[in-house]
C-alpha cells in the first residue's frame, strides 16, 4: 500500500504542477503579447481559470495522501493516541463518503451542459480541430470539459481517502 501512495503522490504532485506551469505560462504569455502587441490570445484569459481549477483538485488529493489538509484538532488533541487513530480512519472514510458525494453531483453537473460552450476558447477549440482533423478536439471550447473537474477531483478524493484509510489501518 506504500508504494501505492507513492506512486499516488507522484502524480498528483505532477499533475498539479503542470497545471500551475500552464496557468503561469499563459499568463505570461499572454501578458508579454498584450503588452508588445497590443493583443491577447483569445483563450489567454478564460483557459487559465479552468486549468487552475483542475490544479486544486490534483493538488486537494496530494494534500490529504500527504495528512497536510486543514483539520480541526479540538476533539482529537484531547483523546489517546489510538482513538486519535480511530477518529482519523473514520474521517477517512467520512472524507472517501463525501468525495463520492462530490462525484456524482459533478457528473450531473457536466451532463447537464456539454454542449454549452465556453466563449472565450470555442473560437480556438474549433480552429484547432480543424488544423489538426480531429473533430474530437472541439471539445476543449465546450463548458462540459471544464465542468467536469469537480467529478475528476471527487474520484481523487475517494482513491485518497481509501489509500489513507488503508494506511492508517497499519497505524492503529
């Protein structure tokens, strides 16, 4: 199970530096363009925002394999270490619980408006798609794409609740 959580936190930790190094590099880019040019990248201000928000969902993963997520200690600092233990697992499984929650109401939340286009990337999605001869790649313009980071981190968040519940099960 170790190794798991490793491997676990190598790719959370991955993911979520790449879309932190996306979100700055757009920026910048888009920052040195509009400056020296005069213009922005048609995408430079909206696609940020959604790769930010898969960021937080890689990196709230990562936090809590890692135990560095914020929590109340009040109750706990007051109990023995193996109850301590106890409460924990159960959280685990309170957090894996809430992370299925977020999921579900994440898939509903993307299905309901897959089509619905994102109106700063739509123009560049199709042209891209065209370019390329990948219809597939207009996806990148629909809202549905985007919307589904909250499913995406809600999975995260259950695989990481199971992996941390498993390994405090070591503990206690």
């Amino acid at each position: 199970m170790a190794r798991i959580d490793r491997i676990a936190q190598a790719v959370l930790a991955a993911a979520a530096a790449t879309m932190m190094a996306l979100v700055f590099l757009i920026i910048f880019v888009n920052s040195v363009r509009r400056y020296t040019t005069g213009e922005s990248i048609p995408w430079g201000e909206e696609a940020p925002v959604y790769l930010a928000i898969y960021g937080v969902m890689f990196g709230t993963g990562l936090a809590y394999l890692q135990d560095r997520h914020i929590r109340f200690t009040v109750l706990t600092d007051l109990v023995t270490e193996r109850l301590r233990g106890r409460l924990f697992a159960a959280m685990d499984l309170a957090t894996a619980a809430t992370g299925a929650m977020l999921l579900w109401s994440g898939i509903a939340f993307a299905a309901r408006r897959p089509d619905r286009t994102a109106s700063g990337l739509i123009g560049s999605a199709r042209d891209l798609a065209e370019a390329t001869g990948l219809p597939a790649l207009e996806w990148l313009g629909r809202m549905g794409t985007w919307q589904a980071a909250i499913a995406v981190g809600g999975a995260i968040l259950v695989v990481a609740a199971l992996i941390r519940f498993a390994l405090r099960l070591r503990e206690v």
